[in-house]
C-alpha cells in the first residue's frame, strides 16, 4: 500500500512542502526536498511504531525470563534494530515539532 502524501518541512532551507514519501529499510517515511533536494527522514507510521513497541516489550519479557533462570540471553540484531528504530523515531518527531514550531513563529 503506497503511502499518503504529508505536508514535510525541510530541516536544512526550512521551506514547506507536499509530497508522497517512500519507506526506509526501517520503515521512515523517506522525502526529498524539492527546494534544496536534501533527504528528509520522517517519523515512522503508527503501524510500524505500535509493531516495533508490541516486538520490544516481548523481547524483554523473553530477556528477563531466560536471565531468572540463569541462561545467557541477548536481544540480537534484530532486537537491536528495533530498539534504535524506536529512539530514532523520537528523535525525529521532536526535531519536526521543533521545526514546525518555528517555522509557525515566523509565518
């Protein structure tokens, strides 16, 4: 299913625009700027991040289970990724409130 088109801000030259992103190996919502053609990573969609919190939280269910009963255990790369896809999408959704933020402020 081909995602929907968002209003983005560029957060290198600030202009606003409107355009149809595409997914990240991860699944950002991937936008490129039409004024300075700079790569725009946007937040995750609520699918991904719901999916991505429903995948951590039973990963360290598991975790915790297997260290109480005294086995080595390790979330893998995959836990892993998961785990900086989640703070990467936080990251990346103060940085867009930041910036649309001000951006209203000077309009």
């Amino acid at each position: 299913m081909a995602l929907q088109e968002i209003d983005a801000i560029c957060r290198q030259c600030h202009q606003p625009f409107h355009q149809q992103p595409k997914r990240s190996f991860l699944g950002f919502q991937r936008l490129k700027c039409p004024h300075c053609s700079r790569e725009v990573m946007y937040p995750l969609t609520s699918g991904y991040r719901t999916t991505y919190w429903v995948f951590v939280v039973l990963m360290v269910i598991v975790v915790i289970g297997a260290v109480a009963q005294g086995q080595v255990a390790s979330p893998g790369f995959i836990g892993l990724a998961m785990m900086w896809a989640l703070y990467e999408d936080s990251r990346i959704r103060r940085a867009i409130a930041k910036e649309a933020a001000a951006v209203g402020t000077a309009a």
